[in-house]
C-alpha cells in the first residue's frame, strides 16, 4: 500500500479510511481471508485505533470485513449464499427501476441513456478497463435517477461491488466490455420505448452473465469461499 499522512486527507479520517480499504478490498489487492491490523492502519494514517474502528465498523456492514473479538479482522471470503442472496437482491431492484424508467423516460433521459453509452463505448476502443468500471456504475445510477428513485442506486452499488470483487479473478474486463456495452444498448433502448418487458428482460440476461463465471471460480479458487461465513 502507498504511505498515506494526514497532510493529504481530504476527507475525515473515517472517511479516508473506509475509501482506502474499500479499493484495496475490491480490487483484491487484499485477498479472501487477509489480515487486517488496526494498529497497522492507524500508523499509516497517523491517527488513533478509534477512527480506524469506525471504519471497519462500515465495511463490516458492507459485508466486505469480518470482525471477530479479541481476534485479527480479515477481508471476508466469499459465500455462495451470500452471492446468491445478493444477486436475488439485485435483481428485484433492477427489475423495479426498470419498470419505473420505462414509465418515466422522455427524451432529455433518453439523452443522457444515449451520452453514457457514448462514453462506454469510447472507453471500450481506448480498452480503458479502469474508466469503464466507473462508466458501468454510471449507468445504471442514470437509470436509477430516470426511474425517480436515486436511493435504489445505493442498493444497486452495495450489491454489485460485492460481486464485482468476486470477478476480479476471473475474466478480464476487456474481455467482458463488448458484451456490457451490447446489454446497455438493448436496456437502453428498451427503456427509451417505454417497453417495460423487454428492458427487465435485458435487464435480466445482464444479471445472468456471470453465472457460469461465479460457478467457474467456485471451483478454481475453492479456498476463497467461506459459506459458513454466510450465517454471520
């Protein structure tokens, strides 16, 4: 990790922290059942343990640390219930916020559908794996403000972070982008139509993509995954 002071917190302390170990933790730079120390991260940071356990506080309830009393906390290691349970959870928002920004779009929403993919696109040509990652998240925050319901983009990024990390280790995003930027073009267009099925089913087939990618990973990386892990 870069060594971080005080002098270049922009943010609070918490905040800092919690950002830090959030990139850290999803771009698996730190690993499935890596070890966390509260004393390493407050020297770092040049700050008390306190700060640093209001931080690990938030990521637990991101279900992204597991912190265990008088024990070292670790990243949590992936569950298949918990894939399971987030995907379900997912699904139902999507599918929700599709509906809405069907009965919603005009042609000022359908604008701003049209620029996002624009940009995806653009970041596809350039292979900038990192610039589409955000893009991706963009888009369907623009589809949660058309439907009128900004506060479903919190759900929708909680989950699919989760997600996200677990795909890290598997199949490139350049290897994946063409595909991404094909189903936002057929939830785009289906939701500038105002066609609720075919936006919820496109919507759907852009869930299921990494189906057989999470089975996959299951298997390869069997000691990444925890699902006793899912009951705490």
């Amino acid at each position: 990790m870069d060594q971080t002071t005080p002098d270049t917190l922009t943010k609070s302390s918490v905040d800092q922290i919690t950002d830090h170990l959030y990139k850290e933790i999803t771009s698996l730079r730190l690993l499935p059942g890596a070890r966390i120390s509260e004393t390493e991260i407050a020297q770092k940071f040049g700050v008390s343990r306190q700060p640093v356990r209001d931080a690990f506080n938030r990521l637990a309830t991101m279900d992204l640390i597991r912190i265990r009393p008088k024990k070292a906390t670790e990243v949590k290691k992936f569950s298949t219930a918990a894939i399971t349970k987030s995907r379900y959870i997912r699904a139902a928002i999507e599918a929700a916020v599709l509906r809405d920004a069907c009965k919603y779009c005009d042609d000022e929403a359908g604008s701003a559908l049209d620029s996002a993919l624009s940009l995806q696109k653009q970041a596809l040509v350039d292979r900038d794996t990192e610039a589409f990652g955000k893009l991706d998240y963009a888009f369907h925050k623009t589809l949660c403000d058309i439907a009128k319901a900004p506060f479903a983009y919190e759900v929708i990024q909680a989950e699919k972070a989760k997600v996200d990390r677990l795909c890290v280790l598997s199949l490139a995003k350049e290897d994946r982008m063409p595909e991404l930027v094909s189903d936002h073009e057929k939830i785009a267009e289906a939701v500038k139509s105002g066609d609720e099925k075919a936006a919820q089913e496109a919507g759907m087939i852009h869930l299921s993509r990494l189906d057989d990618t999470i089975a996959r990973i299951r298997v390869q990386r069997a000691a990444f995954f925890d699902d006793e892990s899912a009951a705490d």
